[in-house]
C-alpha cells in the first residue's frame, strides 16, 4: 500500500499519530498520542476527549459505502460502520488543525477535509487526485464515548471518546481497501443498511454509528440531495451528545451515564421527524411528506431555509406598522363572488386553500369577471399539480404526458372528471373533487370558456414538453428559459388579458396586446419567482437558470457549485446578471399597465408587479438567494398592497425599487453599465408620477404623525385643565407651572393643526384621479 502509513502497525500507529485534545466546547487544548487518548483507566475513565471525523462517502446512485474495520485494529475489530472514521493529527501537509471556533461555526474545517482524504487513501486506496475539500459536506459535530468491552472485556483498556465532524460527499471513486484497516466493504442503500441493522442479522456494528444511523442518518439520507446541495441540515453551532448503549458503558474506569440521549428532531417541513423509514414506506418518506396532509406543498416547497426579514427590522418601519394595522382591522373588501351555488362554494373555498393571496385578489374583481378567473386560477393550478407529481406517473411517465396534453379537452368536456392520488395537501384535493370545477367551468360564458380551454390545451403542451427534458441543470439557453417561462407564466398573462376583454372590462385595445405586453408581463413574473427559488428548484431536480448564462461563471460545469460559500462572489455576479435580465421586461409591463381602464383589474395586475419589483430588490447583489428563500418584510407587501390601485402609486414602488437597485450596483460587477442602463430607463418612465406619489406619501406620514401629536397634546392639556386650582392660577402640567410650559402645549397644537391643514390640501391638490371607466360596451 503506497502513501501515508505504508508499512506501519497499528501499534506503532497508536503511539506515533499525535491528535489533538479538546474542551467540552471542541477549543483544542493540547495534543495527545492515539494511545494515550484512547486509554480508559481510573485516571481517565472515558479517555480523553479529542476531534475526530466520520466521512460518509455515497455515489451516484446515492448508496452510502461502509467499511468493516479490519480484525487487526485494536480499538473496535470486526465491527461494520460508514465509510472513515478517523482524527486529524499533527504535522501533516496539508495543514489538519482547525483551531478557529469562529471559523468552525461558519463551516470552514479544512483541516478535518484535508484529513479525510489522507485517510480515505490510507483506508481505502481512494486517490487524493479524485477528491479535493470542497467536494466534502460539513454537516454538524457529535460528541459521544464508548467502552470497548465488546472485544477487551468489562474492563476493557481501550475506548473512543471524541468530537466528530460529519463530513457527507457524494462520487463515483475506486475502492482498494487496505487490509491492514479494513476487511470489506460495501455500498448500500438506507433499506439494505437497515435490514443489515437488524439484531437478526447478527452483523457487529461500531457503536458510534449505530445510535448515528438510527438518530441522524435516517433524516440525512432520507433526501440525499436536500443533505448535499442545501445548509438544511447544517448545524455548526450545536454539538450533539450522547452516550453509548449501555452494553459499550463501565471499560477500565468504569464509566457509567454522562452525556444523556441523543435527541434529534431537525425541522424540515414535509418531513415526518423522527420516525423510523422502512422498507416499505421509503417511497412515500422519501418525498418528505405524508400523502394527504392538507399542510403540504409539492416539490421542494419548505425543504430548504427562509431568509425572513427580523421582528425587530419589521419594527424598525413604522409606516408599515401602521398599514399592517389598517389592512388588518379597517374596512375590508367584500368578496364579488356568489356563493349561492354549491359548486361555486367549492371553489370559493379551495381557491383559498391552494392560494391564500391570489384568492383575495380574485375575489375583489368586478363581479362579471371574478368568477371567471377563479376558475381560470383552478383549471391552470390542477394542470400544474399532475406535472409537478414526481411519484404518481413513475414509470408511467408517457401517461402523464397524456394527461397534459388532454386535460383541456377530456378533463374540461366530462362532468364527472376528477383524478385521484395525484398532488398532496390541496391540490391533491382540487383534483379528487374536480367535477366541481368543470360544472362551474361549463356554466361561463362560452367566450370564456374559450379562453381558458385554448391557454391550458397550449399550456399542457408546454409542460408534455418540458417533463420530458432533463431540468437538473437548467435550461440550456437564454431562449429555452423564455420558451419556458412562456409556457407557465406568459401563457396565463395573455389568459387573462383576453379574459379581461372578453368579459367587456377592458377594450379591444387591450385584447391585441394580449401575446406582447401581456406575454411580457407572465415573463416578469416568472423570472422573478424562478431567481428566487435558485435553492428549492435544484433541490427538487428541476432548475430553470440558463446554462447560456450561469456557465460564464462556473469552474465544475454544475449549477449547484453556487450554493457553496466559496463561490459566493461568482454566485452573486451571476445572480445579478439574472435579475438584469428580468429588469428588461419592466418597461413593457408599464406600457401593459397605462393601457388598464378598471381599478379593479388594474389592482389585480399592479399587485403581482410590485411584489416581483420589491423582490428583484431583496435579490440584487445578495448572496442569502444561494441558501435558502429570500422573502421581503410582511409590512412592505401590505403598504404595497394598499398603494396600488392607480398609476400614480404603481409607479411610486417601481421608483421607489428601481433606484434602490441602481444604488447597489457594485462597480466591479461585470453586468454593471447594462444594469445602470435598465434602470435608469425604468427611472424616467416612472419619475414624474413616482416622485409625486412618493411626496404625497411622506405628507401622508406627516399628518399621520402630526395627528398623533395633536391628539397627544389635547389629551396633556384636558388633564391640565382638570387640575386647574382657584387660589393658585397654574396647570398641573408635569415639571411645567409657569407660563413656558402653556406656550410650548399650545404651539404644539397650533402646528400640528396646521400640518394637518396643510397636508390635507396638499393630497387634494396632487392625489390622482381614479374615475375610470368600469365596464366597456
């Protein structure tokens, strides 16, 4: 055996190799040999504590590798266990110290990866040239202990006491193992590890892994790829621990229960924590979800982390505060759909449940329209839950496709249709009681009914088109992502601009731009959704970033290289190359809006556009969008909500996010002058009426807050006047009783009075004028 360690026993091993001992809180403290550190004495009853690593090599069929140890090693012979279990030491080239906790809890430990590939090559023939760090996932650290009296006896000498990093990698490697370390090996899936696990099988296992495989592994391999290619289940500031079972207590110092169980219950929504999987409920593990749970959503929706804006940075922002408040308790708007009919019910009621903000919206449209486009929503969102099933069709895939291509036709003609076992939560149930929705569908005006027949049967196509193409590195050029984003979103904009038109609540003016401006619109909206969820689309196997572009910014040819902290800065060069381009489509999307006569329709498209503008925002430059979901504060989507039922107030945000967006290019950015470009162009289209909007709003604010202060100081002045005594000519006004202190009340009066005065002339000089036609004849 050739590299480090050739020829070397494995007593000489336990006295040469100097590890590194640590504290309680994993600070390394000092060094010791193998064979001082794994000594179980009086003195030291459960050794001394020291860092270690477990690397847990999988390839590409996602089947974990496993080692016997060989029946030569003095510390736990013969037992079965993951692919490497060893220590860092000193003296090594590269450098296997990690003395930097700060460091640690950032998931920087290069020295136990450098470590890992010396001994994976010592262990198991692996050639460091087929490995480098990067490859491996640092996942968490484990602190836990055993005495090895399986072999050594109740007072066995020998033992393991250690702090493990986890290290996960998945690779297709060669395998020679070593026999003077191990004496088999072999790659198993998790139903073949937990059938070998069985007491049935009579098979040794080290005691580390064990209570590792019954208490973490199950969660780590349960989806592999969520594991690798996300931070869900990083944890680097915690240090799990526990104690052995109580057949590897006592040993030499007779050690007894110390570190507790092990408890583990990682927070993955969609994820049944905790429990056992099985051979036979892998399929439905697997997806991570309980089939018919009305809380889930399909895909990789809640599998990875949400970037949430802080409680105390929503506080921070008491305008949206105030208009949480207002939308919360003020007048509400009443829902235009008649719910006389029971189908009508039913998809009143389903349309919230699959989507709680496009229903409010929806259902605020003129009454001769809403109903329309709720069932619109519905027959696009049932199409979409068959082609986002990755488990009912498999291997009946070509059925599938069948049922994209046919749904139009067969689903929206046979009164009775439905499907079952298809979707989970909601959506399973909008299809188990779609008959409902067809009534409903079949009772619209046949101009209507057109509409949404033409867009699904295209729709349908499109998604036959793109389920058979394999999405697990994006689209392959710029022009397949707009095809794509045509099919899902652009399709629906031109749905609903035709919809609009049929139903007279737009012109035939409106009606001709329904496959440009419209188009243009879906496009917007979809690109924004898709930079958005970089981390969820990998994860399920289906991204749609461009290859054109993402790969002038790769070294490994792998579009999940970026959610690696390394790659942070051509990760975020790239982002903000994406977002550039999804800029492009803004100024059609205002040219779409200025044509728009009916508040309500225009409220319902205005909505949608400021979101993806404020979200392109929190995207630009940030590099939380290669981590988890980067979400914008509640109380700006409300203010935004509540500010968009004019022009006036559409272009406010659009101003208002745009020059946001331009004050953050960095200089260095490579895409910077084309992003400066767009946006000074969205800039002037928006300036006049943004700028007036945004000056009404601060007098808003201001007589909002003069207000306060009035009411305030009235309220000051009621009690001082209730203090008031005969024999002493004086107002009870705290730390005040001279003539100051009524000067000072009264002018606060006076000029909160005036403020008010004034903003309110202001507003009714500058407001917008919102008299718009309702319905075109």
């Amino acid at each position: 055996m050739s590299g480090w360690g050739a020829g070397i026993s494995q007593e000489e091993f336990m006295l040469k190799d100097e590890c590194f001992v640590v504290d309680f809180d994993d600070n390394i403290i000092g060094t010791g040999t193998k064979h001082t550190i794994h000594k179980f004495n009086n003195e030291t009853p459960r050794g001394i504590l020291h860092r270690a690593f477990s690397v847990f090599l999988f390839n590409s069929k996602g089947e974990l590798l496993l080692q016997q140890r060989a029946a030569d090693k003095i510390t736990f012979p013969n037992v079965w266990t993951n692919t490497c279990c060893s220590h860092p030491i000193t003296g090594c080239d590269p450098n296997e110290r990690d003395g930097d906790q700060d460091a640690v809890r950032r998931g920087i430990v290069d020295g136990v990866k450098h470590a890992a590939i010396r001994k994976l090559e010592h262990e198991l023939g692996i050639n460091p040239k087929q490995l480098k760090p990067s490859d491996f996932k640092f996942l968490t650290r484990l602190h836990y202990w055993a005495a090895d009296v399986v072999t050594h006896g109740p007072k066995s000498p020998w033992g393991e006491h250690e702090i493990d990093y986890i290290l996960f990698l998945q690779k297709d490697v060669d395998v020679t193992g070593n026999p003077e370390e191990v004496s088999d090996v072999k790659y198993v899936s998790l139903a073949e590890l937990q059938r070998m696990m069985a007491p049935s099988s009579g098979l040794l296992w080290s005691p580390w892994f064990r209570i590792i495989a019954e208490k973490f592994l199950i969660h780590w391999m349960r989806d592999l790829k969520l594991t690798l290619t996300t931070d869900t289940f990083c944890d680097y500031h915690t240090i799990y621990r526990f104690d052995p079972t109580e057949e590897h207590m006592g040993g030499g110092g007779n050690a007894g229960s110390w570190l507790g169980s092990a408890v583990y219950n990682p927070k993955v929504p969609g994820s049944s924590a905790g429990s056992v999987i099985s051979a036979s409920n892998k399929s439905a593990a697997s997806s991570g979800t309980v089939v018919g749970d009305t809380n889930k959503k399909q895909g990789a929706y809640g599998k990875v982390k949400t970037h949430k804006h802080s409680k105390l940075s929503q506080l921070s922002h008491l305008d949206e505060i105030f208009a949480m408040l207002v939308y919360k308790f003020g007048p509400q708007s009443s829902s235009k759909i008649d719910e006389t009919n029971e189908n009508v019910r039913f998809c009143n009621e389903i349309l919230g449940s699959v989507s709680r903000s496009f229903a409010e919206v929806i259902r605020q449209l003129p009454r001769g329209l809403c109903i329309d486009i709720a069932i619109f929503y519905l027959v696009l969102r049932a199409l979409d839950t068959i082609e986002d099933d990755m488990e009912a069709f498999k291997g009946r895939e070509e059925e599938k496709m069948q049922h994209l291509r046919t749904f139009y036709t067969v689903a929206l003609q046979d009164k009775n249709y439905h499907m079952d076992g298809v979707g989970l939560g909601d959506e399973r149930r909008l299809l188990e009681q779609f008959q409902k929705c067809v009534a409903v569908f079949q009772s619209l005006p046949l101009a209507s009914q057109e509409v949404i027949a033409d867009i699904t049967k295209r729709m349908g196509e499109g998604m036959a088109y793109y389920a058979q193409i394999d999405l697990g590195q994006g689209t392959v050029t710029v022009a397949d992502y707009n095809k794509y984003c045509h099919y899902v979103a652009g399709l629906v904009g031109e749905g609903l601009t035709r919809l609009f038109a049929a139903t007279k609540y737009e012109s035939p003016e409106v009606d001709a731009v329904s496959k440009t401006l419209a188009n243009t619109m879906g496009l917007f909206l979809q690109k924004t959704n898709i930079l958005r969820d970089y981390l969820e689309d990998f994860v399920d196997g289906r991204a749609f970033w461009p290859q054109e572009i993402w790969k002038k910014y790769s070294q490994e040819n792998n579009l999940g290289e970026f959610a690696r902290p390394e790659n942070s800065a051509r990760a975020v060069a790239l982002l903000n190359e994406l977002v550039t381009d999804a800029l492009l489509c803004v100024p059609e999307c205002l040219e779409y809006m200025t044509m728009l006569r009916t508040e309500e329709v225009f409220r319902f498209c205005a909505i949608p556009q400021v979101m993806a503008i404020a979200t392109l925002n929190e995207l630009y430059n940030n590099h939380q969008v290669f981590t988890g979901v980067v979400k914008i504060r509640k109380g700006l989507a409300v203010k935004m909500i509540m500010d968009t039922s004019s022009k006036d107030g559409l272009h406010k945000w659009f101003y208002i996010m745009a020059k946001s967006i331009k004050a953050k290019i960095p200089d260095s950015d490579p895409n910077a002058v084309r992003t400066h470009q767009v946006c000074d162009v969205i800039l002037r289209t928006t300036s006049a009426t943004g700028q007036r909007a945004l000056t009404q709003a601060y007098a808003n604010s201001i007589s909002m807050f003069s207000a306060a202060v009035l009411v305030g100081s009235l309220g000051r002045l009621a009690g001082s006047l209730g203090n008031f005594h005969a024999d002493r000519v004086s107002f009870a006004w705290p730390d005040v009783h001279n003539n100051v202190g009524h000067l000072v009340l009264v002018s606060t009066i006076v000029i909160s009075s005036l403020s008010i005065l004034a903003c309110g002339v202001f507003s009714s000089k500058y407001a917008p004028n919102n008299q718009q036609d309702k319905k075109y004849n």
